[in-house]
C-alpha cells in the first residue's frame, strides 16, 4: 500500500508540480504573465538573450521587465507546495515508542481492546468498567485499525483522482480563456484595419477585453489554488497512514487512522467549485460604429466528475488527455474495453460542443464533422475523443463562410462545400489549398474514387453539379421538379464503388440513384412511415456490398435498403439524423443537428445479399464490354 501511495504522490508531483521544460519538480518557480510556471534556471536557458520569447506552453509571446527572468513574479504558493510535499517524503512517519500502561491502574499493561468503546484497557479496567463488552487481545485490535487505514485509503485515493481530475480541467479552462482572449483581441484589430487606422473605441473594447480576462483568470487561479490546498493535505495523509499501515504498534495505527479520517471528511465536505468556460465576443454596433466585449459562459463541469464509462454520453468537457497522461495504466486499458455506442456534443461553442452538425465524414480512422453555427469543421477519434478543429473563416471575410457539407479526395485533401457558394479545399490541418466558385448553394458533396471527380447538391438550382479535381465543371444533373430527372431540394449525395451517384431528394420524400455516366436508374421510398417508406430523407452513403443507408430525417430512424432500393432493415432510432458516415472498421456515424450532437454506433451489423457489390461490379463490367 505504501509503494502505491508513494508511485500516486509520485504522479501529483509529475503533473502538477513538475516544471515542463526540465520536467524536474520546481526549483525557484517563477510565473509567467500567462500564469503558466517554470523554474527560474530553465526560463533563463529558454529566454536565452532575447528579451521577449514564447511561452513553452501555451506560446504566447512573453516581454520580459527592464531585469529579464529575474524580474518575474515568484509563484510563492507553488514554491511553499512543493517544499511541504518534499518535507514529508523526507521526514516519514513518526515512530516515537508509544506509551503501553494503563494510566488508572499503573501496574497494568494496555494488552486488550475494547471493541465497543473502541479503546485499549488492562484487565483491571475490563473487569471495572468493561464488563460484558467485547474485548479482544492486541492482534486483533491492530487487525482492524489496519482494516479501517486501508478504507480510508482507497476512499482518499478516490478523491485525490476527483481533485486531480478537477485541476486538469482548471488548466484547460485558463488555455481556453488565453485562445479566447487571442481571437477576440485578433477581431479587434481586424477590425481597426478594416476601420482605416486607430479608433478609440476599438482601444476601449481591447482594454475592456484585458479586464475580463484578468477577472476571470483570477477566479480560476483561486480555485487552483484551493484544489492544490486540499490535495496537498490529502495526498500527505495517504502518504503517512500507507508507510504505516504494515506497522504493528496500535498506536501508531490509532493515531494515522485519526489523522487521515479528518482529512478525507474534511476534502468530503469541500465545497466543489462550479467551473464554466468562458468565451470572449467583440460585438460590432452597426448603428455608432463602437465595439464592446461580449462573454459566453458554458459550464466546464456538472456534479459528477469522474471519466465517462463507455456506452454513457460523453460530457461536454471531455477532451483527450495529454501524452504524459496517456501512459497510465489506467487509460491504457481503455484500449481493450468493448466498444459501445458513444453520444458527443450538445449545444455550445468549446471543442467537443456543437451549433448544428450538418455533415460528416469518415478519413483515416477521423471523423470530420461540419459544425455549421460555430463554422468550423471538428476532428474526433471513433472512440467519440476530440482531436482538433478548424475554422472556415476566410481572410478578409468579417461575415465567415458557413460551411455545409464535406468530402475527402484520394489524396485526403477536405472538399468544404459553404453557404457562400464556393467550395474550399483544405488539408486534415486545415490549411487552405483552393476555393472553386459556384452559381449556386451547394451543400451535400461526395468524391467519386472510380472516376476521380466531386458530386454536388445544389439546394438552390435543384441540381447535381459534377465537378474535376482540378474545379472545373464536368456536367451537370437535373432540374426542378418531380420526375426521374428532376429534384426538389436535393440534399446529400454518396457514390458507391461502382460510381452510381445516389441522391437524397429531400422534398420529393426519396432517394434516387443514377449510374456514373448520369442515366437514371431507379428511385426508392416516397412519403411514409412505413417499412421502405421516407419522410425529408437527408443524410446517405453505401457499404461495400452496395447496401445504402439512409438518415430517414422525419421518421427519426435510420435505414438500410439493398443495392436496388428494397427495404432491409431498421438500422437505428435516433431523432432528427441528419448526416451518416460509414467507417472501415464498421462504425457509424450519425449526426443530429438540431440537439447538436453526434452518435458514433460502434458497431454497424453489415448485410451480405445476393445482390452483393461483387457481383453488381462484374455484371457491370461484362455489360460495358470491360472482360
């Protein structure tokens, strides 16, 4: 138990009070005006002869004062932490020899125990005063006390993992609030450009900004501080009651198990602090021309702390560990859990959260999810984890393009299809390649591997746009209306690995599917609840056996239909599915865009007809004279 505590206390002081340039435990802490915090010696080998530098954490540019490194602010409750945890390693318990009479009867030894009064007594005070209670020798007594150290320990170390959990948190709420003031601070100026020069009133809202950020860091600072306070107490507590747990000497026991009962009721009763999120907005006023800071709070946090289960709906403030986190044991083991169905999102504006989840896709094991109220596209792993984000915002476009649907080429290249009319082409990293214009709205896209072109919905001109990689257009595909040929807000498109174009008409109720050249094939479903029937189908894509799955929108349910249209099955019950997405490994994604959330299902149960893929791909070929 003692080397447990000791390899646990050992994982406090890496995390939180190890300096991440040397990674050593802190040596003259100094905190930076970002509020992160380095030793001394190490900020003066990073900041070498430069006067300002880049924080190792968060990168933000630093200005050092007129005497460099010297001149920064000591962080003293850091400083006074860390010597407290180092004096108890090294003073370890206290081992004075106890005193083993009875102090009413001097001529007897304390050899028994009560086990109602849950005291030590002579066998004078047995027969005087402990008459008829249960009384054991010295064994026994030590047995249970050793009992009773170890429920204590496990619940203190229970409540350490919350502590630590909630200071991970606090750190991520301050690296959110710094983005956040850079963003806001980033439209300001942009703003100021765009203005023509200086403006007072841009100056204002820089230095209202400035102010709520200092008011809010400061909050969170408090409350790290108060999380450190109550792990430093809990964490030495443990430390002492588990390098004596294997003691034989009951008082020792006694006075341990005292000590460490206090403070894990103390941390019990600890009032746990609210955490929220905190994001600025400069809002311009039209009407003056004048600019003020505007805030988002979003709870970081509700009553329950510990890490989501799987098959349980992720929290909004899930994100992925850190790479020091990622050795543990602990998360290493998620790895061999069963996968379940995982829910991601809700309303918000912090990674993870979403404002609409239109479209989705699957590339390289990610999902690319198109986030259109926040416009920005998201990356998350199949295990529902955030991964990255990036923004559809355009240079010099204060009104942001909003974006609608997504694809991904053979080259991994993202094709972003956008309320603007254009389609921007991105890397994973979201780094601009190209923008191709069109005359429409497109929205749903989808790349044909076959024959190496992009398909496009237009909801406005009720068509299917075919495009080259290169952006120039190939043909296009319909008009409005009711007919084979004819569509009425075309929303989604897939294309199977046979090239067959197949299209969500979203207000004709159907899906209709045309082969690689354009000619019309057959339409399956129309207006209904039945089996086979749709209602405002959206979302589709195919399988590898050439089965399409359909997000039937307004029968809250999603559909498996074979390669010629007929009905399979119920695949799931979901409100509002909006965009599916079908992994390699078998996961679906499906999104809901109106409760701005996303369901990844594990596992999608594959099926195999007679009609497969295989077989449609030979008779095609024998067909087109390719054998």
């Amino acid at each position: 138990m003692a080397a447990a505590d000791t390899g646990f206390r050992q994982q406090v002081r890496e995390e939180f009070l190890s300096c991440q340039i040397c990674f050593e435990t802190f040596r003259q802490p100094k905190i930076l005006p970002c509020v992160h915090t380095f030793c001394e010696r190490c900020l003066l080998k990073h900041a070498g002869r430069r006067q300002s530098f880049n924080c190792p954490t968060c990168r933000r540019e630093i200005t050092l004062p007129q005497n460099g490194v010297a001149g920064l602010e000591d962080n003293h409750f850091i400083a006074s932490l860390t010597e407290t945890f180092q004096a108890t390693v090294e003073r370890g318990p206290d081992t004075e020899a106890p005193v083993d009479r009875c102090l009413v009867h001097s001529d007897q030894l304390l050899n028994l125990f009560c086990g109602r009064c849950e005291v030590m007594v002579c066998g004078e005070c047995v027969n005087e005063e402990h008459d008829g209670h249960v009384v054991t020798g010295l064994r026994g007594a030590t047995t249970m006390r050793r009992k009773n150290i170890c429920t204590l320990l496990q619940n203190g170390r229970e409540q350490t993992e919350t502590l630590c959990d909630l200071l991970r948190r606090v750190n991520y709420a301050e690296g959110e609030l710094i983005n956040s003031r850079r963003k806001a601070k980033s439209d300001i100026h942009e703003n100021e450009r765009e203005n023509g020069g200086h403006d007072p009133n841009l100056s204002s809202a820089e230095g209202e900004l400035d102010v709520k950020f200092s008011q809010r860091m400061e909050g969170l600072q408090v409350t790290r501080g108060r999380l450190l306070q109550h792990l430093a107490e809990l964490a030495t507590a443990c430390e002492r009651a588990g390098n004596v747990v294997a003691e034989d000497n009951y008082d020792i026991l006694c006075e341990e198990e005292d000590k460490l009962s206090e403070i894990v009721s103390k941390t019990r009763r600890f009032g746990v602090p609210e955490l929220c999120l905190f994001y600025f907005i400069s809002n311009h006023a039209e009407e003056d021309g004048g600019e003020n800071i505007g805030e988002v709070i979003m709870p970081l946090a509700g009553p329950a702390y510990a890490p989501p289960s799987p098959g349980v709906s992720r929290s909004p403030w899930h994100t992925p560990p850190s790479p020091h986190l990622n050795r543990s044991p602990r998360l290493s083991r998620r790895q061999t859990r069963p996968q379940q169905n995982v829910e991601v999102g809700g309303p918000g504006v912090e990674p993870g959260r979403f404002a609409g989840p239109a479209s989705v896709i699957i590339s390289d094991s990610l999902g690319f999810v198109v986030d259109r109220g926040n416009k920005r596209i998201q990356v998350f792993n199949m295990e529902g984890d955030f991964v990255s984000e990036f923004s559809t915002r355009t240079a010099g476009d204060r009104r942001s393009s909003i974006p609608n649907g997504i694809a991904a080429d053979s080259e991994s290249q993202l094709w972003v299809t956008n309320s603007s009319g254009d389609v921007t082409v991105y890397d994973t990293r979201g780094s601009h390649i190209k923008t191709v214009k069109t005359n429409g709205e497109p929205w749903g896209i989808a790349y044909d591997n076959r024959n190496d072109r992009v398909i496009i919905t237009d909801v406005r001109q009720h068509c299917v746009i075919i495009l080259r990689t290169d952006g120039s257009p190939l043909a296009t595909l319909g008009t409005v209306g009711r007919d084979d040929y004819q569509f009425d807000t075309p929303s989604y498109v897939a294309v199977n690995l046979l090239g067959d174009i197949i299209v969500s008409d979203c207000r004709n109720h159907c899906v209709k599917v045309f082969d690689e050249s354009g000619r019309f094939m057959f339409r399956f479903g129309g207006k209904g609840s039945e089996d086979g029937r749709l209602s405002y189908p959206r979302g589709v894509c195919a399988d590898e056996f050439g089965n399409i799955i359909v997000a039937d929108y307004g029968n809250d349910r999603v559909e498996l239909f074979d390669s010629n249209g007929k009905f399979l099955k119920h695949v799931a019950s979901i409100e509002w599915p909006a965009a599916v997405a079908l992994g390699v490994q078998g996961q679906l994604l499906v999104t809901n865009d109106c409760k701005h959330k996303m369901t990844i299902f594990s596992h999608y149960q594959r099926v195999s007809t007679s009609d497969s893929l295989s077989l449609c791909c030979s008779i095609r070929s024998l067909y087109d004279g390719r054998l």
